[in-house]
C-alpha cells in the first residue's frame, strides 16, 4: 500500500475525489454508530434492551431521562411488554410534558414527572426554539447554523436522581437512559451515591453537538466511570461497539448514543 500513496494521494487532489471520499466516510461512520443516533428507529437502541434482557430480569426497572414525547418509551414497549416494566419519566417542559401525559395514560407502570434531572435540586431555566422540540435544553444552545434560535424559555424544577430514589423507595435501575441535549453529566454526578453502590446495571446516554454548546467531551464519561464499567457505541444494526479504552478520534459531535454496562452485573461476553 505504501508505493501506491502518492498516486492515492494526487487522486484525491479534485473536488470529485473529495465528494467520493466524503461520502464514503459519511457511510461508513455512520454504520460505525456516528451521526445515527437523532431517531430511536435507527440509533440501534434496540441493542440496548437486548442488553437489558441478558442482564436483568423482569419486572424491568427503566429511568427515561429526557422523555420529550416518548419516543424511548415506543422503543421499550417494542421490545418489552408493558406489564413487565417500571418506567420512571422525566420530562421538565410544561408543553411536552401534557404531551407524553396524554400518550402514556392508558399505559400502565409508567410513573411521570414533571422535572428535570441534575447534580443538585433546585430550578433552572429550560431554552428552546417552540414548545415541544427535542433540542430543549438547559444551556441556551448557538444554532444560528441551523436557522434556529433558542428565544422562549421556562422555568423547571431539579432534582437529582440519589434524593428522587430515596424519596421513593427506588433500590436499583436496570436502565438509566439519558438525553438532556448536554447536561448528561450533570445528571449522572447526582447519581453519584446510587452509583457508587452499584444500584445502576446498564446506563445509555446520547452524546453530539449539544455537548459542544455545554463544552462536555467524551473523554469526561470515561474519566467519570470508574475501571469497572464498561463502554460501548451503539450502531444502526443493533451491534454494541466495544470502546474498551479513551481514544481522541472517539470524539464525534455528530448525534451518535453510547452504552456503558456495570460489570459487577456482567452476565456475559461480547
């Protein structure tokens, strides 16, 4: 391969070369689990109930962090049936949250809060372009480059998930998912306490270019975890990618969702 890199490299040398090879890279992250994560239908989440399925046994006991409409709760009841799962929501914005009130009332386990999670109690202020949007978040975001500005906002309650489980009794999660457009470790800092005492089986989490408004890297996760978790990225097939260690080309702004399994609960190989 060596003596044909330079006439690789003047090949590449023409716009159409580089749309060719933009492409393809595009491609090719993208079946890698990068820039897939944005709908549920096709992050490979359903990898993740599997996971749920191997290592935990019903009934399930699900943290949705960041419910927005519900479109993690049509991913679990895909693959779960409802009466074998405890779903607790989370869902700070008014408008949303009358939303997935009205989507989940005749579905049973599902216990909704109006609040959003984070590393202390209190309120925040909740930013977005409309009532309803997915991008909701509690860092007013720069989208100028997607034509949208973050102009309405709201004041939520916060509370962090160790007070949230000793108020109501909660002894373990099997899952905990989380997507707060950038503040995922923030709410993973208030889960220190159920952490440490390994309460929590299996955490997802959804990482891109919200984490460049919130300044959060990935690198920040697999500091924060400790040796005995390990991580995974999901991909369109379903496959969890083993990220047995840090790597600075990991660091992808583009929507792509990430699993990391305690493995004190490890069942099993990949």
């Amino acid at each position: 391969m060596t003596m044909f890199r330079p006439v690789v490299v003047r090949l590449s040398g023409f716009a159409a070369s580089q749309r060719l090879l933009n492409y393809v890279a595009n491609v090719a992250q993208f079946l890698m689990g990068i820039n897939c994560g944005a709908s549920a239908c096709q992050s490979g989440e359903e990898g993740v109930i599997a996971e749920l399925k191997k290592r935990a046994s019903p009934p399930y006991l699900i943290f949705d962090v960041g419910s927005n409409k519900g479109q993690f709760l049509d991913r679990v009841f895909a693959d779960l049936p409802a009466e074998q799962c405890r779903v607790h929501c989370f869902e700070p914005a008014a408008y949303t949250f009358g939303l997935l009130t009205e989507k989940t009332k005749t579905i049973p386990g599902v216990v909704l809060n109006n609040l959003a999670l984070g590393d202390e109690p209190g309120e925040r202020e909740l930013f977005y372009h409309k009532p309803g949007a997915g991008t909701a978040s509690l860092t007013r975001r720069r989208l100028d480059h997607l034509g949208i500005t973050q102009s309405q906002s709201e004041t939520v309650r916060v509370e962090t998930i160790d007070r949230y489980c000793r108020e109501k009794g909660v002894e373990r999660i099997d899952l905990l998912k989380l997507d707060v457009e950038g503040h995922e470790l923030e709410v993973l800092r208030g889960a220190s306490e159920t952490l440490a005492q390994n309460r929590v089986r299996l955490v997802t989490f959804e990482f891109g270019g919200c984490n460049i408004d919130t300044r959060t890297f990935l690198q920040d996760y697999f500091y924060f975890f400790s040796s005995e978790w390990r991580f995974f990225r999901l991909t369109p097939s379903g496959y969890l990618l083993p990220l047995p260690q840090y790597r600075e080309q990991d660091e992808q702004f583009r929507t792509s969702n990430f699993l990391v399994l305690n493995a004190g609960f490890d069942a099993g190989t990949f």
